[in-house]
C-alpha cells in the first residue's frame, strides 16, 4: 500500500458537527469515559470478527487472537487503542465515524445540552467514539478489515470534516488486522498518559471486557489490567455487589446503579447462564416505536447479537447477558426469530424476570416502587399484548387511586366496601384532573377507591375483558353504574329527600335540543354536586381510547350518552324555564365537555350562552 492517491476531505454530516462542537467545548466534566468508549467499540469489533469467523474461517488463519492494547507515548503526547477485531474499509469509516445513522441523535443532542454532565448520556446514545474529542485535539484512524489488503487512514481535528486516505507503507505493515485509533492529546489530559490512570479507568468501566486489554507501557513489557472473565459464568458465591455493579456499567453503558439483578443458570434439557439487570433510571430510548431489547444473546461466550428479542417488548428496559450452551455458533439473525431453543428461552427467562418483580414487590417495595415509576408504563402494555401473563401482570401493576400512590389491586380489593363487586377506575390526561372530575362524585362519596389511569398504554389495556381475583376492572366513564347497594360513608350525603325534576319530562326536553349530539340522555348514578357528564354507551370505547385513536386517525368519535343529575338546580330549572330550555341543556351539554377535558364544538357559542346567563342571573 503507498500514499500516491491524495487524502480527501469530506464534511461531517451536521448532526456530528454539532456534538463534536459540545465535546470539544466540554459540556460536562467526566471525561473518562473517552476510554471506557474506544476500548467498548474494540471489544464489539472483536465480537464482530468471532461471529464472522465462525462461517469465514480464514478471516483468523494468521492467529492473531483478538486483543485490545493501549498504548500511551508521553514523547509524542499520544494515547492509542489498538485492537485486532474485524477492522473497517473505507465506506465503513466514513459511514461510521462520519455519521450518525440513529433516531435518537436529535433527542441526544437536546438532551446533552441540558445535562450538567452527560456522561451517563454517551454511551446509551452509541456516540461514544466522539467522546475523545473531550481530551484529543486530533484523532487518527488508521484500520484494515480482515481479509482485506486495503488500509484506510481517517483523521480530523474535530472541526467540519475529515480526511480520508490510503495508509502508508509503515502503517499498512503496522495494522495487520482491526482498528488502530490515535489520540494526540490536548495538554489538560496529559494524565491519560500515566500507567496508573489508565489502569483504574479500566479497572472501574472495562474490567469484564471478554478480551484481554494490554497496557502498552513505553518500558518494560506489555501487561494484562482486566480480568476478562465472563461474570455471568462465575458463581454467585464468587461475586460482591460491587462486582454486579459494575458489570452493569460495563454491559448497559450506564452510570446509574441497578435497581435489581438476576443471576442465575439454567440447567437440563437446555443450559444457559443469565444475568439481567433492571436499571433505576429511565434509557434514552424506552418509547422509540421499534421497541427493541438490550439483552445481549452469547453462544459459549461468543457473541451473536444484541437484539435478538430475548425478553418481550414490554420488559425491553431490562439490560444483561444470556449466554448458551446449546445454540449453534452459526445461527443467523434472521434463524434467532424463528428457533425453537431460543423460544424456550425467552419463555423461561420472561417468567423468572416477572417472578423477580413480584418477590422484589413483596420483600423490598420501596426498590420495586423505583422499578415501577420509571417503567411501569412499558410493563402495563404486557397486560395488552401478553394474555398468557396478564394475571401476573395485574398483581404485578400498581396504581395512583384515590386513596394513595403505589397501590396493588390486592389492596384494592382487601378495601372494598360491603357489597362492592368491581374494580372501578377512571382514564384521563392527569391525576389532578381525574381527582376533580365528577364521575368520582358517587363512589367518593361511598368511600369507594378509584384507579386513576394517566398514561396512554391505559386506554388500550382496560379496553380488554379484565378481572383480578373474580373482580371485574369497569370504569366510571363507560356503560351503566350503580352504587345503589353500597352504602353511603355519610349519611348527611343522602340526598333521596331532595326535590329531584321530573325524569321523563326533563330527559324529554334535553334530548329535543341537543338532537344527533349525543346518543341518548339518562338519569344519572354517578353524579352527586355536578349537574352533568358524559360516558360511553355500554358497546362503545371509553372515551379516553376513542380521543387517543382519533388523534391517530385511527376512528371517529362515537356520540356520548349524557347524562344529568336530577337533584342540580340547573337540571331542575329546564322542566320550569321553556324559554331557556335550549340554551340550559347546551350548556350541560358543554360543560361536560369541558370537565372531559374537550372543547365545546362551538366555545362562541358557548361563551354567548355563559354571557346571557350571567347577565340574567345579575337581573340586567
């Protein structure tokens, strides 16, 4: 290979110009994890080359194992790592290190300028390589593929672009196989330069890397710092939290701390090491629409794949390892969709991560409450998508009601009041709202709890046929309800000696001036102070689903069933006020719109008729 072909320089594309503008101005102080990054990328490369090398064999033939080596030259004010993994041609390094190709690097870079330190933000947005221009004023990459001739040099200093060319005679003879990356380093990092720093950033991020990193010291000879071990193969008995803890840095790119682990090997007519851990912290990506897994799938410590679909889409936030025995070497991606020991697989170790929630959930609620705040929401669509489980799932759930935070449905159901057979619950936009609205009137006023749902999976999965114990989930917004036979927690709440309007003549009046509004216009069980709602007829959606598809385009929105309280003074004067009776039943009409959280079809209208009563009320 000679240099007689011209280096050409080429822009970054612009997303990569902005982040590389954050690192180098230093957006937040960690700047460690620059290792921690280039020596993870080695380590996929040299994954990447065993898998090839299983149905290429000649890609190793020279017998080169795959190693990674740092390299510091205090002379040169340079720090290297070597690897001997698959290595990259040229359209791989302008591809890789010129661009982004991820959904999420807007989100990433939004968020990193928000951060005060974006260190745990790295590593889960797969940017990782640009991190060392937090200490590199200029980086150069010098990489052959395996079984390739060809060597490829890229460098830049950070700015608009790069260059790429052929390597030179000494470089293409230096870099055999893999990836050589060179960082000539800014004077503030010249401490990356010492042996003992070195050691401790790998000792604290990298120490459960597969491969074996070497410290390349400019005397003396070169020497093992990581233990390269795969922990998910060492006995429990072998490990300390702090060891657990930092293998789920290392396996999830995190900072934050595991809210649990599961540890554990599965022995008989399969066998497979597993060890998962449940972050305390929401990923960056939980509600991309792929909804893809990060467990990592290992066949006898070989790595095969990332997202193989290890866990179903609903526990996507678990990260970890499982590691087989049995499977083939060989399998393709495509064959891991399909392959009958896999499924096997994730049946058993979905039941084990679920039997792991609910033991935590029992013994340490506090921890799983952690677990819950930040993922129930992607647990609940289990109870839409997983009818096998959906049971676990529910004693699994838990809940804001009107009576507290973190409620399971077995507390629901210990408190029912006497003669209460159902699971009430109430789906809405916030729990503020819901508090407020009157559907909750009646069952307030019985001392019935109420769920009160406020994230979206929550119009989806109450729309199944649920029940928890032989007690049916049916909401307040939806269908008939009838507290009659549950007593009341005041008697003062008894309003039966009330003067009530007359149903039949009201009902009448109300139906004639609303027309083809609404489906139909009824006495109402729900409502105690507030003259009206709106709810869904028995076959129709709740209301909260049909507004969620109809802002996806996914379904009109049926007409609601009205219905009104026949004690409210406002009900009682439309039997009384002929003249009136129109705009009065617009305006129960709208008001429950209002108190739904919609806008009146027509709030000019609306405000007219508000104005008109107002003024008549003043006696103007």
């Amino acid at each position: 290979m000679t240099t007689t072909a011209a280096a050409e320089s080429q822009p970054f594309q612009a997303e990569v110009a902005e982040l590389l503008h954050l690192m180098v101005h230093s957006v937040y102080s960690e700047t460690d994890i620059f290792l921690r990054e280039l020596i993870s990328n080695a380590s996929d490369a040299c994954d990447k080359l065993r898998y090839e090398a299983i149905a290429n064999p000649s890609l190793i033939t020279d017998g080169t194992p795959p190693e990674i080596r740092i390299v510091p030259n205090k002379a040169a004010n340079t720090l290297a790592v070597v690897d001997t993994g698959i290595g990259m041609e040229r359209q791989e390094l302008i591809d890789n290190l010129g661009t982004i190709a991820r959904s999420g690097t807007r989100s990433f870079l939004s968020k990193l300028t928000e951060a005060k330190d974006g260190a745990n933000l790295i590593g889960q947005f797969g940017v990782g390589f640009y991190a060392a221009f937090m200490v590199a004023e200029k980086i150069v990459v010098t990489s052959r593929r395996a079984g390739s001739d060809e060597v490829w040099v890229w460098t830049s200093e950070g700015g608009s672009g790069f260059e790429i060319a052929p390597a030179g005679e000494e470089a293409a003879q230096r870099v055999a196989r893999g990836t050589e990356i060179v960082l000539h380093l800014k004077k503030d990092a010249a401490k990356y330069l010492e042996a003992y720093e070195i050691e401790r950033i790998v000792r604290e991020y990298s120490d459960n890397i597969q491969f074996p990193i070497l410290l390349v010291p400019e005397e003396g000879e070169p020497r093992q710092i990581n233990s390269a071990s795969a922990l998910w193969q060492r006995s429990k008995s072998e490990l300390k939290p702090e060891d657990y803890a930092q293998a789920y840095k290392q396996i999830a790119g995190a900072f934050d701390e595991p809210a649990m682990t599961l540890h554990y090997r599965a022995e008989g007519r399969q066998s497979y090491a597993v060890l998962l851990f449940a972050p305390s912290q929401k990923p960056f990506d939980l509600f991309q629409v792929e909804r893809k897994g990060k467990v990592k799938l290992y066949v006898r410590r070989v790595f095969i794949a990332d997202d193989a679909e290890l866990l179903p889409a609903y526990l996507r936030f678990i990260r970890g390892v499982i590691d087989s025995e049995d499977l083939p070497l060989n399998i393709s991606r495509e064959m891991l969709q399909n392959n009958p020991q896999l499924a096997q697989i994730r049946k058993a170790v979905t039941g084990r991560v679920i039997g792991e929630l609910e033991t935590l959930g029992e013994k340490e609620p506090e921890t799983f409450a952690k677990i819950w705040n930040a993922f129930g929401p992607v647990i609940k669509e289990g109870l839409w998508e997983d009818f096998e489980r959906r049971d676990k799932l529910l004693a699994l759930a838990r809940f804001t009601t009107t009576s507290g935070e973190n409620r399971s449905l077995k507390q629901v159901v210990d408190d029912f009041k006497p003669n209460q057979t159902e699971i009430y619950y109430l789906v809405g936009d916030s729990v503020e709202r819901l508090k407020s609205n009157p559907k909750l009137e009646s069952a307030r006023a019985r001392g019935i709890e109420v769920l009160l749902l406020t994230d979206p999976v929550d119009a989806f999965w109450t729309s199944a046929p649920l029940d928890f114990g032989g007690k049916p989930l049916k909401s307040l917004s939806q269908g008939d309800v009838d507290f009659g036979l549950i007593p009341l927690a005041d008697d003062k709440d008894d309003k039966k000696d009330e003067p009530a309007a007359d149903a039949a003549t009201t009902i009448a009046v109300i139906k004639d001036a609303l027309g083809e509004r609404v489906s139909d216009v009824r006495a109402s069980q729900r409502l105690t102070a507030s003259a009206s709602c709106l709810v869904a007829g028995g076959d129709a959606r709740d209301r909260a689903l049909e507004r969620l598809l109809a802002q996806q385009n996914r379904g009109a929105i049926t007409k609601p069933v009205l219905e009104i309280n026949l004690r409210h003074p406002l009900v009682a004067a439309l039997a009384t006020d002929t003249a009136q009776a129109k705009d009065l039943s617009l305006l129960l009409f709208e008001q429950a719109q209002i108190l739904d959280g919609e806008m009146p079809d027509d709030p000019a209208a609306f405000a007219g008729r508000m104005n008109q009563l107002v003024l008549r009320g003043l006696g103007k």
